[in-house]
C-alpha cells in the first residue's frame, strides 16, 4: 500500500490541544496505515513569536505565524485545526471554512448557544466538513459502549449517571490561566468537563430534554477578577426516551485527576467506566450482579486494528489519533452518512444543554431545552 | 466480667428487618462483651399467627401475639423495636414510648415529614430513648469516615455525591410487595434508599438546605394500582456549610444490588465508600492523585474491638449488633449528650430532606428546606 | 416448622477459634432455620480458671472446666470441638472420639503428617463423624467456585495459583504467641496459612503430586527460642490432573492483613479470588479478557438461603456458621457420602502436602508426594 | 530551543517489535523535546522485500533492504536496532557493533545464558553503547517503584511475586509463530515473558542467587513439531539481600492479556503493579492495611514531564519513547555510570536466571546462580 495523497494542516494553538493534535498528526501517518490522507503540516500560529517558531519546529510546521488570518489566506492549508482558547473559536474558524478549508474545533464549539449557533450556521452553509474535538467519543471503550448500546444489548435505558472529576482548582493556589477568566472561556467546570459528559450523553444515551442545576464558584475572585468561572456544576438530566440522570462536572474533586467517569442502567445491562482506566469498559449484559472487566484491547475493539496485541494498552493521547484519522476519513469520503464525530451541530446542542444549566442555576428551575435548526436565527 | 442486667425487648416485624434486629439482639449478648444491657427477648408480634409463633420459636422470644398493643401492654417489655411497615410506625410507636417504653423503629421514621415530626413531637414528650435505624451510621467505615471528619482532616468541604443502587425492579417481573404500595410505604426508592443517603449526607456533611429533584415511575401501574411509589430519585444538594453535590436512589441500576456509594471531596482530601465492600474506605488525605484503600478492620477502628483480628471482614447483619449495642449504652447512661445513633429528630429532619424532593418534583423548582422544632405545629 | 433435637457441645479453647466457633453455634440455631441439630453449649475448657468461667458466661456454656478430660468424660457432650493450640490437637481429640462423641479439630489437623495420619486413623476407627476445621470451603465465592469447576465450566485446568498474605510479623515487634513456638504450633506460616492455600487447592483442583519449596525465617530467636517456626513459605506446586502453579504464605506481607488470594485458569475459563473481598469471586467462563466482579449473595448461590437480599454480604464469622452447619448436617444424616467440609483425612492429607514442603526446603529437590492410606504404618 | 543534531538509525525487523520501535523514533523527536539525539530512520531491514518496502514508506525509512548486513555497511546508520526473531540477536548486533554502531537489542538478549554471554562480550569488547530491550524499566510507575525502593521507603525487602500471565495459547487453536520453535525463538514463555519479570526483580530488588523451578508445555506438538518450547513456568526465587518469592510467566492464564504482575514487600511498605493497568502504582508506605491507588501521570512523576497534564494516562507503546529516549540521551553522553537502561550484561544476567530454571526444572533441584564476568569464557 501506498501512503495517501497528503492534506495540508493549519494549526491555531500550540499549547495543550495543539500538542495533542499534533501529535496525532504526526502519528496518523504510521499506525493507521495507510491513512485517508496524509496529513502535512503547513503552518501552525500563536500569538508569542519565539514560542510559535519552537512549536514548528518542535512538531515539524513548516511555517509558524502569529496571526490567525495568515493560515486562512494559506492556500496549502486544506484543514484548519483550531485549538486555541474558546475565544477564539468563532471568527477564525468561520473565516477557515468560508475560505473552503476543512475545519475541526476543540470544544466548547463556542462560550455559549448562540455563539455555538452562529459557529455552525456559518460553517454549515459552506461546504467544508466539521468536525468538534469530543474527542472522548474515540476512546475504544466508549465506542464500544455505543455499539452494544446500539445493538439494544442493555435494554431499555434508565439512568445515566456520569460526573467529569478534577482536583486542580482544589488546593490553596490559583493558577493564572485564561480557563479561569469567562470573557476567554465562556465558563469553568460548565464548559471544559460538563461539555465532555453531555456530548457523550448524546451520543451513548439520546438527547436530553431538561436539566435541573447548580454552578457553584466556591472562592472569592482576586484583584483581577479570576476566577469569574464555576468551578462545579451539578445537575439532574431527563432524556428523550424516558432516562433520568444526574450530570456533575467540577474541579474541585480532590483524589480524582481526570476522572470522567459514567454509567449507563438499562432493563436488560449495564455499562460503566472511567476516564482514569480508559482501557477499560465495565460491562453487564444480563442485568445480574457486578460487572465484567473487559480490557478493551482485542482485535475486534474499535480503534485496535492500529495499534498492539491484545493486553497492551493505549494512552489518552492516542484518542486524537482516532479522532482526526477519523476527520481524514471524512474529508477523503470514506463515512457515510452517520459520521462518529462530533460535528458543529453537535458542538451547537452541547452548548444548548449547557445554558439550560446556566438557566437553571440562575432560576432555580428545571430548564426544558430547546433544540434550534439551522434555519432558527439566534435567540433574542 | 458479669452479664448486665436483662432489658426486655417486645418487636413488632418478623421479615426482613425483624431478621436482622432478633439476629442482632442474640449476638450483642456474646460479641460485645459485656454488653451495657443484656436483652431478653419477652414477645414479638405480627399479623400471621402461625408465622408469627414460628419466627418466636426461631429467635427464642417467649411469646408471640398478633395485636401490637399486646407488646404495649406487657410490662416485661422495655424497649418496643418497630421493624413494622412504614405506616405501622407512627402509632404503635407512640404507644410504646407513652406506655414508657424506649423505642427503635426502622427508617423512615414516618411516611412523609407531618407523620415523621408527630412520631418525634410525641415520642420526645415522654422521657424515653428514641433512636431511628439509619444502621449505615454503624457501617465501620462510614463511622471512621464521621472520625477523619470531625478531626478536620478533609478540610473545607465542597463535595458530596452519592447514590443508592439496587435492581430489583430492573427486570420485566414485579414483586408483590408492600414497599410498592404507597398506602402502606409512603414512597419508594424515596424513603426506602434516598433516606439512607440523606441520613448519611447529614452525618457527614451537614444540614442539607435546598434541593432540586426528580421522582420517576418507569412503568405504569399494574391493575392493582402498583406501583404507585418512585422507582427512582435524582437530586442536586446544596448543604450550610457551602457544598453541593448529587444525590440518586434507585431500584432500577442493573449491576448493581446493594451499592450505597459516597464520595466527599474537601480542600484537603477526600473519601469515597461503597456499601458492597463494606469493610473498605477509600481515603485520601493529601489531595494527590488515588486513593487508598483502607480495610477497616484494625483494632484501632470502629467496632473492631468486638470482633475478629485484622483482615477478617465483618458482614451486613454485623452492623445491626453495633447499631443495637449502642442503642442499649445510651439507655443504660453510657453515651454523652450527642449519640452517633440517629434520634427520631433525625428520622423527622430527614423526612423533610425528602418531603423537599417531592416538592421540587412536581414544581420543577429548587426548594428549600426548614427543619421544624418541636414546638412547631405541623406544616397546614 | 420446630427447632431440632439438641446436640450438646463440649469445647477446648475459647480464644480466637474458640470464640468464632461459639458465635457460630449460638448463631445456627437462628441463622439456618430450622437448623438439623440444635446446639446446646454443655461445657467449655480451658487453663485458666476465671478466664474459661468468663467465657462461659459470655458464650451461655453450662459449665466451665479446665481439665478437657472433664469434657471427654461429661455424658451431655455429645460433639468435641477442639480449638486448642495444635499441640492440644491429637490427645484431647482422639480421645473424645473413643469416647463416642463427634468431632471438629481446628487445622492443622496434626503438627504434622505423621501427628495427622495417627489422629485421622484413630478417629477412623470409632464411627462418629469427624471435621476438620478447613472454614475457607464454607466461603460461599470458594463453594461456588466448586460448584463451576465440578460442572466443567472451566475446561482443563492448567494453574491454580494462590498465596495466604498476612502482616503481623512484619514490624519490629514480635508478639508473644504460641503461634511462634514450634513444640506448640508444630510450623508457622505453614501450618497457620499454607495449609489453607493447600486444602483449597485440593478442594477446587485436584491431588497435588509433587512440591518444590523453601521456607524462610527471616529474624534470629529472641532469647525464649521464638520464633522457631517459618514466616514463609514459598513453593511450585504440580496436581495429578496437570495443572501447575505457585503457592505461597507468609506473616511479612506489608499491606495485606488476611489476603488468602488464589486464581485458577483453565482451558475455557478462569476464577480468582481474595479473602479480604470474601463476597466476591471473579469469575471469566469464557476465555476472554476480563474477569467479572460477581457479588455471591444471589439466592441461588451457595449459603445464602440462609442470609440477607442480594447485595447484603456476610462476614468472615460467618464461614463458621455454615461449616458448624453443616457439619451438623453430618451428625444427622442429611448429606451424602461426600460432603464438603474436610474430614479427617483431609487434614491429614494437606500435612502430607507441608511436610514435602518442609523436606524440599531442606534437600533442595523436587519432592513427590504419596499420601498414605488408614491402614498404613506411620512412616518410620 | 533547537533540534538536536540528528543519529541515523537502522533497524531489523518491522513486525511487532519494529512498529514498537519505529513508532518510538518518530514519537522522541516531538515529545520528549527536545530530544538528545534527533533519529533519522535510514534503512529497515527484512525477509520479505515487498513487505519490507512497505514497511519503509509507512514508517519513513529512506530505504528498505532485505539483507541485514546491508545494514553493517551502511555509513549513515550510527544505531542498529535489532528487532528481529531470537536466533538473528547474535551475529548482527555483534556484526554491528564491531562497525561502530550503537546497538539496541530486543530481548532475550540470546536463546540462552551462553549465546547471551557471547553477545555481551563481543559487544563491551567495542566502545558502543549498547542496551537490551527490557521496555518495562521504563513504566512511569516501575521508575517510580525503583526511586521509592532506592530511596528505602520499604525498609528491608523480604518478597518479590510476580507473574507475567497471557492466554493467546490457551485455547484450543495453535498459531504459527516463531516464537513457538525452539530454533528461532530459544525457549517459550520463559525468554518471551520469564525473562521481563526476572530484568525487573534484579531492577528492583536485586540479584537473584537461586531458583527452584518447573517449565511446562501442556499439548503434544503438530506435525511440524512446534510447539518444542515450554508454555508455562513456575519458581521460587531468592535474592542476594535475603528476599524471597516465586516467580510465573505463562501463555495460558485465560482472563490475562498482558498482566506482568508484581508485588513486593519490606518492613516498612509495600508496591505493587499490574501493567494491564499500567499507569497506576498500588503504594503502602507505612505497612497498615491496603495500598494507595496512585495514578502515576504527575509532573514529578518520572516522564510525565513530556507528556500531559496529570490525569491523562500513556500507553504501552509510549514506553518504548522513554526507552529509546533514554539511549539517546546514553549515546549522547548525558547519563551518568548508571543509566537505568539494561544494558547488554543486565541482558546476560537475566539469561543465566532462566538457564537456572532450565536447569532446575530437569534436575528437580534448587539451582545456584552464577553470574560469569567478562572475562570469562563460555561455559563447557
């Protein structure tokens, strides 16, 4: 087999997600082999010169830059790869795609709804694909989940009880890093864990139909106003088949690091499982007592015809490997039409149920949330 | 050393918590040695004769009668175990405790606040002992946990979620039993799960003040009217000292059969238990990564002076005799002016904690919570 | 249904054994209803005089004596239960036994094999019903764990690996115990731990056939001579069926306290177990990855027709209810010709097992194993 | 910063081990920034020509040959790595390192303690650097194990268990691999697996001085006469500082994948590990009951310093990154005398271990172990 025929990357961001995607990149080329397309990488920017040039040269960028705008005008760049800090979301990545590059996006797609909303209209009425970094739906062991629960292994659904726990908020020290300042992250817990549990919410349960919640920042702000984001979000969820649920997402879980952890009862199984042991699914498929520990590692696993042989885990840095080899796939018209990434509607409708739990926190009422089509113009 | 002086107990139940409360009234007598009062089981009572006089013969009462005013009435009995339907609490229970009888009786206390704060108002009109069977406050671990807490170890706290799964609905049959009858159980996973949590959540965390709930029945009632009580609770909490958290009770959690699951994270460290490894508490004390998982088995915990060297776990029914133990010690004089056993104030201040989750159901608001005195009339 | 017909008991020793033996049978009566035998506490003996009165206070004993000849001589004693130190096994039992009455003897069942070989064929002798006190059997995940090996769910098996993990030598401090004292206990970790691992072994897998072993004593004697006995002991184990593994057992095991962990992979399937999780058994019945965490408190598994709903667990204490239960069970003529509880010549098989262990560690070779029969000489 | 200047690497094989390696070389050059040495895959060598070349394109060799000692000649290779079967570790990597190259070697090092020797001494007799692939070395949490035991947070050492369990044998179905024939592969489950287990006792507790052991092979070969290599071993070990334990490696453990399992226990704490959960160290550092869960994925946690924020776990293949990495660095001049890697001696030693069991499994006997030095000659 030959390698496929290469598509140019331009990369805005060159901190945690820019490191993890390209690394990715970087890796696509040899394990699934062959990939859809070859990803070359053209230009990556950021906003501090010296830092930018070390990242080109670090992952092999051809080019670095410092204004976004110059990877838009790039006409090497095919995919424009944003992973810089949510406010900056919208603009370059509409520019991107009405400049007809393809574009993927780490979530939140954007810091609320209607900036969601506008983020995918915009984009939709181009013809590039999209594609929002939930990249949680590509660990092996969350797509297996979907597959017993789309072969209706567990029966009719219940509950899905799931909580994205962190602890780095925790302690007496307070980082300085625009995660805490809304006017750059849109919110806190809310928007960086609590948007990871309801994507997947969506994609393993069904679409949610109301919330009942609570955002809580536990420390007064300092002299320059940070944090001004929540720190924990807590909630009760229904869904649109009859399942109810709690939701949490917080940063102040101390023993926890990166523990998204969730649990789906149906009437026939269940299937829970942690971010923390990611190759691993708990599974029960005749509703009897405990759960099956099943290394999620064998030739017939998602994503495992890439790497080792069964026992031999992978990493969560690997779950960008089969998020943008799946966005390579999609761009080079290997899917149909159900494609497993997240795309700008779904990053739209997690960031509906996220102002629902804004909503409700502020009212103190259960929120009913409403789904707009492309077609809706913005709340008013 | 000698036996203490004989305390007669009259009991009203023969099933499943007449099992565990007579199995653990024949232990205290050897294993907590010596016990404060040695009991002597004088009568029990319940509706079938023939049953009745079997459960007699099998746990060595003297006689059996199928009137529990018959138990009121017999001056050998000084203390009156309600192990009865819920709506068997209140007025035999009354009864007893005028008739000068010390009283236990299982949880929940009453089938809804009204009833719960008018068992505790009579009962605390009298001067007898009244406790109510949150037994989990007896669990080692848990009553270890209360320790670290109460010594600060955890530090501020910000985090409690915890959840009661069982499935024993899970599947297509239903049972016939009075726990799905709300005439006679007041509720479902409600009082019968979620009060477990919220007793806990009380005596690890504080005074709950507000929550917003959901009660669900997932399937419609049979034709005669059952179910008719909750499957299943899902709630956010929010308690004085500032932490919030979930909480859930469920019988429909396939996988699942007695999983009464906590976790407290403070700014210091954090705790997590699991009713089916009861002899097990994850403890962190540090706020780094993990947890340990301490068996709770040393001679220096919780009880363990009662029972076996280090390792050899203890069983469920195990903690009825700690919980009945120290029952007898607060009627014998031994315990100071705050008992680890739930008093009937607590029973009632739980019941207003669910009272306040069926109000938010069916309102879809958040409510909060007032905890009444005992000279607050009940609620119009 | 009525209580049965009594059966008086006589015991030697009311310590740790004794008092897990006493809290079974005042448990029976109650527990496994109606139980076959009713026991009824006769005497009990012991050295000292105040200490074995109290404890026939504590335990309702008739009478206390401290002579066991007093036992073997009392009419009403009509079941010997030994519990004494393994010095005190060989005498007190055989002559019970002579004397007509039924017998229990803690493990091991002699000092060593040919200690063992001597009571097994004294007792075979007279026709009462003997038992030696293996109570691991009687853990409902090992009886169940039985039950699938018996049935051929596992296919061929091929290891059985397991090793009994305590901790209390592993400090500087060296208890005062006659546990460390060979003329009373005969070996250490061997005799206490490793003949659990071996009596299990050839419960669940087969006869063992040859052994290759060391044991290890890890500090000098004090000035009293203790310890004189092994700490450890560490072996490669091989059954008549094939299978081959490793045992161990040691009192320096720093984090366990009472860890008797075994696993057995057979061609189809695998089961492991650990005696701190005592309600668990992992069970794998389809060669896959993965073990599944099945809590043993269903009704249909093994004893817990006896207990509590599913997901109530039992305590450790509670393997002696069911071993004393059955053993009764014995005494009446309800089980068939082969029971579960260890005879005799069980115990005296597993002191073959250890003392080729004893003979490896000091030759250095392989050592096979022959078990001899009644009618053979002790060995020379 | 800037690239470091590049190291041309040439490498056998392009199976497994090959993707292992190949994946590492691409990896360090971007995560582990910057790198010591920047590798420059130059040539990969194989059997089968196409296969090769399409090796060479995947993973960016210049070249593909089919014939290693194109590989010797090659002037622009400065490291020959050697992946290959077994029986190709000698006569190349010596053939290489007589050109000059560094040499990094798969494991076993050679088919046995003799041809291992031989390797050794021809290579220290060159000045290259030279390193044995024993990849677990470099397990976050085995680093972290070797810097706690160093530092003597256990106190004295009294047991090593460990285990490597798979199953791909353990079904009914033989592949045809070469590590099934004697000729190629030297021994089973012994080199394949035994010899990891045995390289990480002399990395973390020492050297053993002798072993009582037992090879299995459980079926009768095929016509072709494989299997002719053992399937299973089992041993008891000692150590020069007075430890002792067993030791297991085995391709029929149904349930296991990957599981290379170990405990070790001092007078002070405890440590254990399961790579099947690669990422977490079990901890006790003060001998009380259970262990600390510690997910090793902190900045201070050796590696994580090129990977993500804590919580985000690696996988398997990320330890051939710090492998490799760690040679670079060696080859680099950065390590002291003591790098962590195995070096071809540390390859040797572990050879004579599984001599020993060779040996002690056909004698019966416990066999002493005697490390030859350089000098000295090939056993008769």
């Amino acid at each position: 087999m030959e390698p496929a025929r290469a598509i140019g990357v331009g990369m805005l961001g060159y901190a945690f997600m820019g490191k993890a995607h390209a690394h990715a990149y970087r890796t696509i080329s040899h394990i699934t082999w062959p990939p859809p397309l070859t990803p070359e990488l053209v230009s990556i920017c950021g906003r501090d010169a010296d830092a930018v040039a070390e990242a080109a040269r670090r992952y092999g960028f051809a080019t670095a830059v410092t204004d976004w705008r110059e990877l838009v005008a790039n006409e090497r760049v095919q995919l424009f790869d944003n992973g810089g800090p949510n406010a900056l979301h919208a603009e370059p990545t509409i520019a991107a795609a009405r400049a007809g590059k393809h574009v993927v996006c780490e979530k939140p797609l954007g810091r609320d709804a209607d900036e969601s909303h506008a983020i995918w209209a915009a984009v939709a009425a181009t013809d590039v694909t999209h594609m929002c970094g939930f990249n949680y739906r590509f660990v092996p062991a969350v797509r297996l989940a979907r597959r017993l629960l789309e072969a209706g292994d567990l029966g009719e659904l219940r509950h899905f009880r799931a909580r994205y726990l962190q602890s780095w908020l925790a302690g007496p020290d307070l980082p300085d890093v625009w995660r805490l300042d809304r006017a750059q992250a849109g919110s806190g817990a809310l928007g960086d864990l609590a948007a990871h549990v309801i994507d997947l919410a969506r994609y393993l349960v069904g679409e949610p139909t109301a919330v009942n919640g609570l955002l809580r920042t536990f420390r007064p702000p300092r002299a320059d106003g940070a944090p001004d984001v929540d720190d924990a979000v807590e909630a009760v969820i229904e869904f649109e088949g009859g399942a109810v649920g709690t939701i949490e997402a917080t940063r102040m879980a101390t023993g926890r690091r990166n523990a998204m952890q969730w649990e789906i009862n149906g009437s026939r199984g269940a299937l829970a499982f942690d971010m923390e042991r990611l190759n691993e699914l708990q599974v029960n498929l005749d509703g009897g007592p405990g759960f099956r520990t099943l290394l999620v590692t064998e030739p017939e696993h998602p994503f495992m015809e890439h790497w080792w042989p069964p026992g031999h885990i992978v990493g969560w840095g690997d779950t960008f490997v089969h998020e943008l080899h799946h966005l390579l796939g999609a761009i080079a018209g290997e899917h149909g039409v159900a494609p497993h990434g997240a795309t700008f509607e779904d990053g739209y409708r997690t960031a509906e149920v996220c102002d629902a739990l804004v909503r409700s926190s502020e009212s103190g009422r259960r929120e009913a949330i409403a789904y707009r089509g492309l077609a809706d113009a913005p709340a008013a």
